[in-house]
C-alpha cells in the first residue's frame, strides 16, 4: 500500500467579498499596544497603564527572565523576575510621563534602565574600610 499525497492547494478557499484582509495577531497586537501606548501617554489614566501593560506583559516576562540569566556574584542580592518586571513598568511610566516616544522607543529606554540598574547591583558593594585607607 502507498501513501498518496493530497496537495494542499486544494483546501485554500478564496476570502469572502468584502471581507476585511486577514492579519495575524501578531500585527494586531502591535497596533494595540501602540493605540494603548498613546491613550497611556495622552490621559496617564490608571485604566490606560493598565491595557497597555496588558499587551506588554509578555515582553516584561520575556526580558525579565533574559536580563536574569547573568550569573550574579556571591555578595550581590539578586532580584526576582517579579522586581524586575516592576522596574522594567516604573520606567515605562516615566516614559509615558515624559516627552512623546513611541512604545517601541519606550520598552527599550525601559530596557536599558533596569539593565543599569542590574549592572550596578551585580558590582561588589565597596568595603568601607578599604575607602579609609
């Protein structure tokens, strides 16, 4: 017995008339979040900070857990993904407070401030007594 193969263009329908061209999610998330990303920066609501952290949520999880994947010294406090996707929001916020940038623009000024921020934490704490000597 073969197996005899079935071509696919047969289950290809043409769209609907009138229908509206299909998008991915994809693209519909991103156009979302920067209606969202607007709506936050114009108003500065609570509601608006919260629908677009809402379509962000995935990215705040995304970077959290790569910025914590460096080894982190012996001395340092290492923070949680939790605390770091809350720095990675209280700069959001700024940004939404400050001048006009696009989201995109946002999440990566977000980015690099809690990578400072971790840099900094990972270095050792000076010893008090060295500094006096």
């Amino acid at each position: 017995m073969s197996i005899v193969p079935i071509p696919t263009e047969l289950f290809v329908y043409p769209p609907l008339a009138g229908a509206a061209p299909a998008r991915s999610p994809k693209s519909r998330s991103k156009a979302s979040a920067a209606s969202a990303w607007a709506a936050w920066e114009a108003t500065e609501s609570a509601s608006c900070r919260s629908e677009f952290l809402r379509y962000v949520s995935s990215w705040t999880e995304g970077t959290a857990a790569q910025l914590l994947r460096q080894s982190w010294p012996a001395s340092a406090v290492r923070p949680s993904a939790l605390e770091v996707q809350e720095r990675l929001c209280r700069y959001l916020e700024a940004a939404a407070r400050g001048g006009h940038v696009s989201y995109l623009e946002a999440l990566e000024q977000a980015r690099r401030g809690v990578i400072e921020e971790l840099r900094s934490a990972r270095r050792p704490a000076a010893d008090p007594d060295l500094a006096l000597a």
